[in-house]
C-alpha cells in the first residue's frame, strides 16, 4: 500500500511517476525512508511542488520492470549491482535509469568503467547534476527560496554592525576553544594532520574514533556542547572534491559556533558571507590560529558571524522532491540523454589531494 491509503489500483498510472529504488543504499533497505513505499502523503511532508509520485523498494510494485518510471541505482557501494546479472532484464526509451550517490568520488566503489551509455540522469552532490543530492539547503526567511546550491546565490551583504546582546552573553560563558566529530582518520584531504598540528597551538577535542572522547553517534547533548562550550566546530571534510559540502557544514550551522572548514567546494555557493571560518583561505596554520584568538579576545566581531540567521534558515533537503518534479516536467517526445563516459564525468579532475593551508608534510601518513 502507499502511504497516502489509496489502492494503488485506482490510481491512473499517467498521473502518477513510479520510482523503483533499485538497489539498498549502505545498510539501508529502505534508503531511509520510513516505508518500503511511500506516495502522495510523503512528497507533502517536504512541501514538494509536485506530489503525485510513487517511491518504492518493492521491485514487484507494478507487474513489469518496464512500468517504472525511473529506475534509481546507488553507485557507491562496490557490488551494488552487476550489469550482467542484476539489473532488469528489459527496458523501454522512455525509462530514466538513475544513478545516485552522496560520497565522493574517492568513496565510489562501483566500477563506473562498465557503464557507459547505462545511465540517463546523476543524482548527487554536484552542482552539475541532472537532481541534487544534498545534505541540507538554505532558504531566505523572507522569500521561502532556496539561495545555497546555485551557481550564483544572491546571500545578503553581511551586517559589519551586527550586534546581539543575549548571543555575546552566551558567547562569553564558553569555555573551551575548539572541537571536531571524526571517526574516518586516516583520509585523503589528510585532516587529522591537520588537526595535529593546530593542536601544538590551541586546544581542540576530538571526539570519535580519531580522538580520545566519546560522544553518541547522533545524540543532541554531543551537539548542544557547540552552542555551551566551544568557540569553533572544526568541520573538515574527509576529501576535497569539487562541491562536496556535508552535514559537518550544515549540523554546525544550526548551532552557535563557528565552523571552520577545510574542503574542495566553494563555500560562497553554500553557506552565508561570514557564516564560516575557510582555512584554505589562510597561508599557514599560525595565521589560522592567530585569528581565532583574536575572535576570542573580541567576543563583539565573533558574535557578527551569526548575522545571518535572521535572514536565512537551514532546512533538510530531499532529492526525491526534485526527481519527482523533474520526471514531471518531461515534455513528450523530448530525447532522454544518456551519459556515454560517467567515469570521466565523476572521476576526472573533481579532487585534489593537498590542502592549501601549509603544514609539516613529514607528518602526513
């Protein structure tokens, strides 16, 4: 049954875009979703502009694989699917075959090599992709849009004046300077290093696998910490790859705290002006240290890096939204594309491998 209790008999199959998830995404059957199938009710939760779409796990939905309007296929586990034994026996013109990922291109474990001409439309972080796949988005109080996650966003010029009483308050209990949440340690943008040797200069907990605190995979109390305790989130990602931006941006956002980030996107498409701390920005991590000291002795100029939030609320993306919108607006007779190398696309020249802070490269792995 779809969750919206109508029999999927009555439901006119023109009206409606079936979307089959054809493989598990991780250890997730259900890709997360509280069904194994969901319809109307679900793409209302999320106020998608267009609602009548069908998404399912269940490949016996409908009674033929070639009913389905767009196949959906997670690329980035290895082993996902086999082209030669897993995938649907037939298929039409008019089906979109998907592919869908929110890793990196260093953590895609698929061989991509044997896809050429397989599939339609990316799913994924990349701001090239036919749907974006992303962690969380940015919309304007004022207007209800999203600004992040397009080519040129149009963020308000930040308020250099910008005072807040009850946050400098706040801002003046903390304690403690800087924390990070890692438990992937040994990674390509080689961040633990860093860590290392931000370390010899102020203090930063680690908490997870790469630190010596624990904390609750997901547990609020380990997040309110950031608003109580620490003056800077250290949010570095695990690569550093063409906009790859994840929830350590986005879950740091939401507190009182200042991320300070390390990664390949370009921070100005996904977050506010002077919402963040970019270390790339800096020459060596000294000068890096030296500002964060100076936003600590001058609580009034830290303060200004939550301007933002009267203007813009960070809110849960759903990708399903946008392929369902996309299915719909499929004008007839339009030609369906189809990526003939998604290797190169995905691979080629996405991530680099060195930061550009400067720091001791003896003491890399």
């Amino acid at each position: 049954m779809v969750d919206d209790d109508r029999d999927r008999k009555s439901l006119q199959l023109y009206d409606y875009k079936y979307i089959l998830l054809y493989t598990d995404f991780w250890n997730f059957p259900n890709w997360v979703l509280p069904a194994e199938t969901v319809g109307s009710n679900y793409f209302h939760s999320y106020n998608c502009p267009i609602t009548n779409c069908v998404l399912t796990r269940n490949h016996k939905l409908l009674e033929r694989p070639t009913d389905y309007d767009a196949v959906v296929f997670h690329v980035g586990a290895q082993g996902a699917f086999s082209l030669f034994s897993k995938i649907p026996s037939t298929r039409t013109p008019r089906q979109i075959y998907v592919a869908a990922t929110m890793e990196a291109p260093p953590h895609t474990f698929h061989p991509l090599e044997k896809d050429a001409n397989f599939f339609n439309w990316t799913m994924t972080y990349r701001s090239d992709s036919d749907v974006l796949w992303i962690y969380a988005e940015i919309l304007s109080l004022e207007t209800g849009l999203r600004v992040s996650h397009t080519e040129n966003p149009q963020w308000l010029p930040w308020d250099r004046d910008y005072r807040n009483e009850s946050l400098l308050q706040l801002t003046r209990k903390k304690s403690k300077v800087a924390v990070q949440f890692a438990s992937h340690c040994g990674t390509f943008s080689k961040r633990q290093e860093l860590i290392h040797e931000i370390q010899k200069y102020i203090q930063v907990d680690v908490y997870g696998k790469c630190g010596t605190l624990e904390c609750l995979k997901y547990s609020n109390q380990c997040y309110d910490v950031l608003d109580t305790d620490y003056w800077f989130y250290f949010a570095f990602e695990n690569c550093l790859c063409t906009d790859y931006a994840t929830e350590k941006l986005y879950g740091s956002l939401e507190k009182y705290v200042v991320p300070v980030v390390l990664g390949g996107a370009d921070y100005r498409k996904f977050a506010p002006p002077h919402s963040y701390i970019d270390a790339q920005q800096f020459s060596s991590i000294s000068k890096l240290v030296e500002y964060l000291r100076y936003l600590m002795e001058h609580p009034q100029e830290y303060v200004k890096y939550f301007w933002w939030k009267q203007h813009y609320r960070i809110v849960e993306a759903e990708p399903f939204c946008e392929l369902c919108q996309k299915l719909h607006n499929q004008q007839d007779g339009e030609r369906i594309q189809h990526y003939r190398n998604i290797k190169t696309w995905w691979f080629d020249e996405m991530c680099h491998q060195e930061p550009k802070i400067w720091f001791p490269k003896n003491n890399w792995f």
